[in-house]
C-alpha cells in the first residue's frame, strides 16, 4: 500500500511539472528554431538528470529499467522520422497530448486512440517487435560526468541569455521524480502504458496493465489537470470532428513509429538516450529530424496559403 501511495504521490508531481514546464518536445524544437533553446535543451537532459540518483539506487540494489533498441538502424531512424513529423500533424509528441487533453482539448484523446491503433496495426503486420537489451551506465565512467558537466554548463548558460532559471530547474526536478518512480512503477510512460493497452487486442489474458499502472496514469493526468486550474489556464476547446480525425491519423502514425524504435519521444528520453551510447542517441535525433521537417513543410504550406490569397 505504501509503494501505490508513493508511486501516485510521484505521478501527480510528475503530472504537475510536465505542465509547468510545458513538456512537448515538437513546442521546444519550434522555441530552438526562434533562438530559444532552454526548453530542448532541459527535456533532452531530464534522463541524464534522473541519473544522478543511480548512486543512491545502487546503494539499495535498486536498478532502473534503462535499455537499448535491439533493432536495426533502419527501423530506428524510420521510426524516428515518422514519429517526429506525425508529432507535428498532431501538434504535441506523447506526453505534450496529455498535457494538452488536460487543458481542455479533448480532441487529443483521439490521438491516443489513433495511438493504440497503430500499434494493432503494426502488430498485425508481423512487424512488432520487442528486443530490449537492459543498460545501465556505469555512474563512475568519465564520459558520463563529462556529458553532465557540459549540459549543466550548457544551461547555467541559457539561464544568463534567457532567464528561463524555472525551466532548468523544472528539468532536473522532473528528472529526479521519474527516476525515483521508475523504482516503484517502471512501466508508467505514457507510450508503454499505450503499448501495453494495445496489447488487449491481441493477449487479452497478458495482464500486464494492472490496476497500479492504470492508477498512476490517472495521476498523472490528474496532477496535469490541477495545475491548469491552479494557474487557471484549463480552456475548454469545442470539438470538431476534422480535428479529431487529424488528431487520429497522427496518433496511428505516432503508434507505427513508436513499434518500430520501441518507444515514444518520452521512453528515449528518459529511458534510451541516457545509456549514453550511440544507439541510444540515434532515435532521439530521428525524432527531432523529423520534427524539424514537420516544421518546415508546415511553415511551407503557410507561405503558399498566404501567397495564394
């Protein structure tokens, strides 16, 4: 009882912070393209930040689920490109959907069906695949200090440009709670708990979305919710069908390119990129490969749009 009483005590902080801070890797790559780096560059950091602990988990015996795509470069990258370009048409990668279905679109929530869709689709391909090799790096190794050394460097930095001091402090908070509930609930991201529901589809007696797992994700939603009423920013968005059939397609397409690199943008980053191998880095850089073409090819039509009228 107390580990369920922590572990939704984390996700609602988790929930709470992801709001804050406007977690949503396709918002923080458009803030890089106009010369604001501070957001990419803390939701990049929040797993390498989470690490910090990984003394005070060893100490226990406590091991985090970290691990490496044992798939092919090919699915990697396509994945990659295929979830960052989708993640535009949806205007919110996996957990910048949630953040925005608890500020009042609730035509997100097709993007999460749309999601699940996906990802029975790509099953039903005989295209699924589930090779994970577990990693966790070694915390005394130079190459990891370095590479923290250099993103805290690279922040302090953007704090004395920008002044966005709430967002780095933001990121190495959230880095901290998801590592810490990693220990009580290792499957709690939102793009494994989509995996997971999916799976119903196909091994309705696989059992592996417990009442636990359905649980924190509720909480997670609902911290979310409580800072878009504490800041008073919950909008309610009427519904539109063509919305939500965009919303749809981009979630299918978010679904397929997640099966195909074993995770949303949430699991690389928290998960896959801070093994600190090259890997590990090579779905998140896809990813925001193929936001930054999204962007590109939507900032093209609107000039055409514009010409036009």
């Amino acid at each position: 009882m107390l580990s369920l009483l922590i572990s939704l005590l984390l996700a609602f902080l988790i929930g709470w912070v992801s709001q804050r801070m406007g977690m949503c890797l396709v918002n923080a790559t458009g803030l890089l393209l106009r010369r604001r780096p501070t957001l990419f560059v803390s939701l990049i950091s929040c797993g390498l930040f989470g690490l910090l602990l990984a003394p005070f988990y060893r100490l226990f015996g406590i091991s985090q689920p970290l691990f490496v795509p044992d798939v092919g470069y090919v699915s990697l990258v396509g994945g990659g490109l295929l979830f960052g370009i989708a993640s535009v048409l949806n205007d919110g990668c996996s957990v910048g959907t949630l953040t925005k279905l608890a500020s009042g679109n609730l035509s997100k929530a097709f993007t999460i069906v749309g999601w699940v869709v996906g990802i029975v689709l790509w099953y039903h391909l005989n295209m699924l695949t589930e090779h994970k090799t577990l990693q966790m790096p070694t915390i005394s190794s130079h190459q990891y200090w370095l590479t923290i050394g250099i993103v805290l460097m690279a922040l302090l930095f953007l704090i004395r440009v920008h002044g966005d001091k709430h967002l780095v402090l933001s990121s190495m908070l959230l880095g901290a709670l998801t590592s810490a509930l990693y220990t009580f609930e290792p499957l709690w991201t939102p793009s494994v708990f989509f995996y997971d529901l999916s799976q119903m589809f196909w091994a309705s007696g696989d059992g592996s979305l417990t009442s636990q797992r359905v649980a924190v994700f509720v909480m997670l939603m609902v911290g979310m919710l409580s800072y878009t009423l504490h800041r008073r920013t919950f909008s309610y968005q009427r519904f539109e069908w063509r919305a939500a059939g965009k919303h749809l397609l981009a979630g299918v397409l978010m679904g397929i390119g997640a099966s195909m690199m074993l995770g949303g943008n949430d699991s690389q980053i928290l998960l896959v990129f801070p093994t600190m191998t090259w890997v590990g880095a090579v779905p998140l850089g896809a990813i925001v490969v193929g936001i930054l073409v999204g962007i590109g090819v939507r900032r093209v039509r609107g000039r055409i749009r514009e010409t036009r009228s």
